[in-house]
C-alpha cells in the first residue's frame, strides 16, 4: 500500500492508531484535526496537518488524494441526550460529512475511495438479529446513522466506491467502553448493566483498524459493512469474562432504572442491544485477529 490518504477525526481512539500503522506502512498521509498541536504530538510523521473548522474548505485538502477517510464526530454516547447535545451530534456528524461530500465533489483530482466511520446504532434497539440487510431501526441514534450514511452516499453518483463501516462497541484499555467497565471491576463493585441478557456486539480496536485498511486494498467493500465480532455474546457473558480476566467478580448488576436515571434516552443503547452479524466481512472472507472475548480482553488487557 502506497496511496495518499486524508484523515479527519484522527486525534481520535480510532485515528490515532490507523494514522500511525498507515504512516509506518509509508502511505502519505495528512491528518485533519480541531487541533493541530495536538494532532502534532499525537501521530508523528504525517505528511500534512491541516486545522478544521466550519470555514476549511475541504476541496483544498482532498484534492489529488486516493482516499479520503472521515472519522470526525461528537461521541454519541458521552453524556445525556439532552437537545443542545443531540444538535452536536447531528452537527458533528452529518453536517460535517456533507461538506467532505461536498469537498470530494468539488475537488479537481477526486480520490476513488471515500470510508466514513458508522454505528450500528442504525438498527435502533430490541432483541433481535441483524445484518446489512436489515431495514432501519427507530429512535434518535438510528435517525442519526441513517442520516449521516446518506449524506456519505452521495458521492456514489459521482463513481466514487463509498464504505460506510458501522462499528460495534470497539474495546481498547486506554479509550473507550472497556476504560470506564474497568474501574468497577478494579473496587470489586463491577457487574453487567442492565438486565445483562442484551447482546453485546464487541469489536477489538485492533480489527477496526484492519477493516479499514482492508476497506482501502479491497474493491469489493462497499456500502454498510457491520464492524462486529462473528461471536454473539450478551452483557451478562461480557462481564463475566471481564472480571475473569482482571480477577474480579462480577456481582454487581446495574439496573436498568439507575442508567435511565444517569443517561435518560442514550441509556436505551446500553439496555436493549442488538444481535449483530458481519455477514459482509464473512462474504469478503475478512479473517478477524479476535473472534474470542476472553483471549482478546487478555491481549488487551495484558
């Protein structure tokens, strides 16, 4: 792989290290970030780093690249959905993917790949099983996902290849879900949350970042890929091999009240998981570096 390739959000869990691993493999690549001191003493040896804002042009900055990568976005689920954050989130997220959309469009020298980062929020909540091509869920988080992957959709009328990879709960020890499940288990208070039968469709971070180098290399990508471990486990099973894993218990259960209570809507995405399939990485014969929950947490953990 030799290609120059635009990051956005790359400050963040997922950008930091697919920046690093695409920069080491000697790719050009141009980092765009809020910050770009931080962005500096994040990921060293990028070819460019460019400031965002709502000014940025991103015509200037896609042009005369391969792929364009956009992982830029308020975290959905950092804190209650209240009006003023739910506007963030849209802002961050939809908006800023019609003006890449729009940049790529404008751009002389069009890149032939366009991936964004998805969730699979887009299937709402409930007890059931689905895949790619399972229709639309309800709720804010799926208005949200469905949304935003339209706007990414548009550069499809202009022959450009559009991935769109909705992404499991990705487990990482330093960032993320995993970081916060920790710290219970650590003052032997650790426990499921909620009811602990909801499905829990985990993703190791080291997968995310190879799908999505695998999104770039392999022309048979497209559309909605689930980016979750062929596993299916509940919460209950979760924190059972969590605790196992730092040598804890896992005794105490949070009940769904209080999380209601702390998160008020965004707590419906914790309760009422749904059973992923990643039935486009199968088909693209995608052979997963962590298929297991208890050894991937060791590897991370340890």
């Amino acid at each position: 792989m030799n290609k120059k390739i635009v990051i956005t959000g790359a400050t963040g869990l997922i950008g930091r290290k697919l920046s690093a691993e695409l920069i080491n493999e000697g790719n050009q690549v141009t980092v765009v970030s809020r910050s770009v001191e931080k962005a500096k003493r994040l990921i060293y040896g990028a070819h460019n780093y460019i400031a965002w804002n709502y000014e940025t042009d991103p015509a200037d900055f896609v042009n005369g690249n391969d792929v364009v990568i956009h992982l830029m976005g308020e975290n959905i689920m950092s804190k209650r959905w209240t009006d003023a954050h739910k506007k963030n989130v849209y802002g961050s997220r939809i908006i800023s993917t019609r003006k890449i959309v729009d940049g790529i469009k404008q751009a002389v020298s069009k890149p032939s790949l366009f991936i964004h980062s998805s969730a699979i929020g887009f299937y709402g909540i409930g007890n059931f099983e689905a895949d790619e091509n399972s229709i639309k869920g309800k709720g804010f988080l799926a208005d949200v996902v469905d949304a935003w992957e339209k706007e990414a959709e548009q550069v499809e009328g202009i022959n450009i290849r559009r991935v769109s990879l909705r992404l499991g709960i990705v487990l990482d020890k330093n960032d993320g879900a995993l970081k916060r499940m920790i710290l219970p288990f650590k003052l032997f208070i650790g426990g499921p949350l909620g009811s602990g039968l909801q499905w829990f469709p985990w993703i190791s971070i080291d997968d995310v970042v190879s799908v999505f180098k695998s999104a770039i290399e392999n022309q048979k990508y497209s559309g909605a890929v689930n980016v979750v471990s062929p596993e299916a486990i509940n919460m209950k099973n979760f924190a059972k091999e969590l605790g196992k894993v730092i040598k804890r218990p896992s005794l105490f259960r949070v009940p769904d009240f209080i999380l209601k209570l702390i998160l008020g809507e965004a707590s419906e995405a914790l309760i009422y998981g749904v059973k992923v399939i990643p039935q486009k990485l199968n088909d693209y014969g995608y052979q997963f570096k962590h298929d297991k929950i208890e050894p991937t947490l060791r590897s991370i953990l340890n």
